[in-house]
C-alpha cells in the first residue's frame, strides 16, 4: 500500500508555505476563487508559486474557471495540478486537462451513496477524484472542514485514483495530553 500524499489547500502566505514545506507535505494547494477567505490573487500567486518552487508540488483550486484565468494562474503560480471544485461535468475534466497538460482532480461533494455512485462519471477523465462533504446550499463549494460518512466510499474500489478532502468523520481536537 502506497503511503498517502498530504496536501493542505488555502495557502495564501509565505510562513504558512513555509510551515508546509518543514512539515513535508506533498502538495500546497493556492485558491483561485474570489469568494473564498483563502483567496490569492495572481500576483501573490506568483510569489507563493516561485517561493515553492523545488521545494512542494503546486496545486490550484478552481471552481468553474474559464481556460483564459486557469492559464493566467498556472502560468503565475507554476502549477503542476489543477483541482477542480464547481459544477465541471467530466466532459469539462476532458477539456481542461487536454488544454493545460495537467493533471486534474476533480472535487465530488459527497452526502450520500448515490453522490458517490455519480462520481464515477469522472473516473476516466480526472486523474484524481477528490470526495469533499457536501456544503449547505447557499455556502462556498468546499474549504469548510466538513466531513462525510467515509463508509460511503466502500464500493468505489478500484474505480480510479481517489483522495479525500475536508473534516475528518472523528473529531481529534482539540486533544488533551497527559
């Protein structure tokens, strides 16, 4: 069994990529959507981007980018994966892996068996697909700690690669030692 890859998403300062890089992370994972408090904008993306360089796989974090914003963004960060966490339809996965030569996760909100079931349309697409809990209508699509019913996930072996984002089903903080 493969070790699992840590990736921390909402970077969006250089002691917090920092923090990563000394905590040996796999992936940062910059937030290209205005309405998130974790947002970086292209010019503090490049900075991150060039502070990361060799030291942390990059990732951005669209949700319904157009081409022209993801490829100002892979070109300011360095990006060398893209996340996607809207409404694309895996016919977009297709799309946006075909035009910037990436791999691409796909973010799939999860609250019940059938929404995992539906994820399987992006099995041959996305490089990875990425389970999140499902957001209260009206929220931002992601980035909200929430976590699923993990067991959810049984009947998806060996469909396609598959990661896991947001809360974790067990609360473990905050921790008393003794």
């Amino acid at each position: 069994m493969n070790a699992p890859r840590i990736k921390i998403c909402g970077i969006n300062s250089a002691p917090a990529l920092d923090a990563l890089t000394k905590a040996r992370a796999d992936y940062c994972g910059f937030v290209f959507f205005a309405k998130s408090p974790r947002n970086v904008t292209l010019p503090e993306a490049r900075v991150l981007g060039e502070r990361a360089a060799g030291r942390i796989k990059r990732v951005g974090l669209f949700v319904d980018a157009d081409d022209a914003f993801i490829a100002e963004a892979v070109a300011a960060a360095g990006l060398e994966a893209l996340q996607l966490h809207g409404e694309e339809s895996p016919e977009r996965v297709a799309q946006v892996k075909a035009r910037h030569g990436l791999p691409v996760w796909k973010a799939v909100p999860v609250a019940t068996a059938g929404d995992v079931e539906r994820a399987a349309a992006y099995a041959g697409c996305a490089d990875l697909v990425l389970f999140d809990a499902k957001t209260p209508k009206g929220t931002l699509p992601g980035g909200m700690g929430l976590s699923f019913d993990w067991s959810l996930l049984s009947p998806w072996k060996n469909r396609a690669p598959w990661g896991l984002a947001g809360g974790s089903p067990r609360p473990t903080w905050p921790r008393r030692c003794s």
